[in-house]
C-alpha cells in the first residue's frame, strides 16, 4: 500500500509537470517553432540520458537502447511526431483543445488495435470509443466553422493518433523500454527541426524558458511516470494520468487569460466522460501492477 501510494504521487507529480506545457510555451517569445522543437528537445533529450545513467548505470543503459530495436524506433518516431506536433500546434490552437483531443489516446489505442491486429474489444470500450469520436468531432467541428485554424486541431488529432500507435507498439512489444525510446524520439526530434532552423539563437529568459520547457516539462515528467507507473496497476496509472488534460487548460486560463471556445469545452467534456467512466471500468477488473517498460503516459507531448 505504502509503495502505491508513492506510485500514485509519483504519476501526479509528472502529470502536473506535463500539464504545464502550454503555459510555458505561452511565455516564450520566439516566433519560430522549429527553433523552440529544437532547444527543447535538446533539453528534453540530456535530460532523459542523464536520468538513465544515473538510475541504470553507463553498461544498464547501453544494453537497454540495444534491447528498443525496431518496435522502440517505432515508438521513438511516434514521440518525436507528436512532441513536433504539440508545438506547432500551440501556434494555431488552444492548449485545451491539443490536450482534450490527447485524454482520448488509450481508446483511440483500442480502436486501432482492432482494425490493425483483430484485438479483442469489449461493448464498454465500443462505447467509450464512439464517445470519443463524437467529442472529437465536436471540437474539430469548431475549425470546420472557422472559429479556430483546422491546421491546429489537424495537428491536435495527429497528435492523438499517433500517441495511440505508440501505444499499440507498446502493448505488443513488452520488451520496449520507454525511456530509451522517448529518449531517441527527442533527439530525432531535434535533429529533424536543426535542418529546418535558420538561425539557433534565442534571447537568455526564452533559453531559461526553453530548458523548463524540455527538461522539466518533458524530461521530468516522463521520469516520474516512468518510476511511478510500475507501481500501480495500469489504469489506476492512465486514470490519474487524465490530471494533464484537467490542468493544462486551467493553468493556461489562471496565468494568461486563455478562455477555450464552447465546442472544445463540450467536446473536451464528452472525451474527459467516456475516458474516466471506462478507466474506471477497467480498474475495477485490473488490480496487477505491470513493469515500468510496458507503461505508457498518456500524453507527454
């Protein structure tokens, strides 16, 4: 019990800190998203390196980024689009709509994994989907309207699909180590947006701002989920994952003013609903913790 608890506070604590995302992209000044893709995922990445020597050791570590092979670059892929993703979205639409779409990844997650590979799916998790896509349909709706750029709710749903792929590769691959893979993700992150920056430079608050935004926004988060997940079973885990889309928006409408549209708020509702009530479900039915390596953050964008 002493050691869920610790789990449960862990998994909170890196929820608050990825919840915190928007609000500090929402400070930064630089007008160029490849250049912020860049210095944080140069942040993120040292970071994550420099937790797993410390937790693993030089050898532990090494042997893990071997044991990832295809299906951890998969993964590694999946991170490095939707961490893309999540910035450049930021340019077009709220942080509400990015992270409501993202609290719909682990029933996105089931739906492909029936089409893909045929996976068993309950008539509880059929119903949560068909909810997630109706909240989802409402908010993008809003775009439709022209009330928000479609280009920053395309970039949310990207974000959401491909997070949920990450997920799929993850369940099926148990020998995938997240860290390591979410590692690589940041760093083919920012080598992909170094070929597209012009010029590195950034002012000195926005580099403060930039190594927030990476190594404690990223970087920690991950590592305190990484370490709390395999402590809890992992619905209780996504159930108090669910805290970044809840605080996200609230923390960006407390500091600066950022109030989402009504379609977001009823869709982000109708999303939010059919996640809890199914995470709730399928905690009832799940009480065996799982290992740190099969454990997916639900957002971590």
């Amino acid at each position: 019990m002493q050691s869920e608890r610790r789990g449960a506070l862990l998994v909170f604590g890196s929820a608050t800190a990825w919840s915190l995302g928007g609000a500090i992209a929402r400070y930064l000044s630089v007008t160029d998203s490849w250049v912020t893709v860049f210095w944080r995922s140069v942040f993120a990445c040292a970071f994550l390196f420099g937790f797993m020597l410390y937790k693993e050791g030089p050898s532990r570590t090494r042997h893990l980024f071997r044991a990832m092979g295809l299906p951890g670059l998969g993964v590694a892929l999946c991170f490095a689009t939707a961490s893309t993703c999540f910035v450049v979205a930021l340019s077009y639409t709220t942080v509400a709509n990015v992270l409501l779409m993202q609290a719909g990844v682990p029933l996105i997650a089931a739906l492909l994994g029936f089409v893909l590979f045929r996976e068993t799916v309950s008539k509880a998790t059929w119903a949560a989907i068909a909810c997630v896509i109706a909240g989802v349909a409402i908010m993008v709706s809003a775009s439709l309207g022209g009330t928000v750029s479609p280009v920053g709710d395309g970039l949310a749903l990207l974000i959401a699909v491909v997070f949920a792929c990450a997920t799929v590769i993850t369940r099926r691959h148990a020998d995938v180590g997240m860290m390591p893979a979410v590692c690589l993700g940041t760093l083919i992150a920012a080598l992909v947006s170094a070929c597209m920056v012009q010029r590195f430079a950034v002012s000195r608050g926005d580099l403060v701002l930039l190594f927030l935004f990476g190594a404690a926004n990223l970087g920690l988060g991950m590592a305190l989920f990484v370490s709390g997940a395999r402590l809890l079973p992992a619905a209780l885990a996504a159930l108090i994952g669910t805290a970044e889309p809840v605080l996200g928006p609230v923390w960006v409408w407390l500091i600066h003013g950022e109030v989402p549209g009504g379609r977001t708020l009823l869709g982000g509702c109708v999303v939010f609903a059919a996640l809890l009530l199914h995470l709730g479900w399928q905690f009832r039915q799940q009480t065996r913790p799982i290992p740190a390596n099969n454990a997916l953050p639900p957002g971590a964008a």
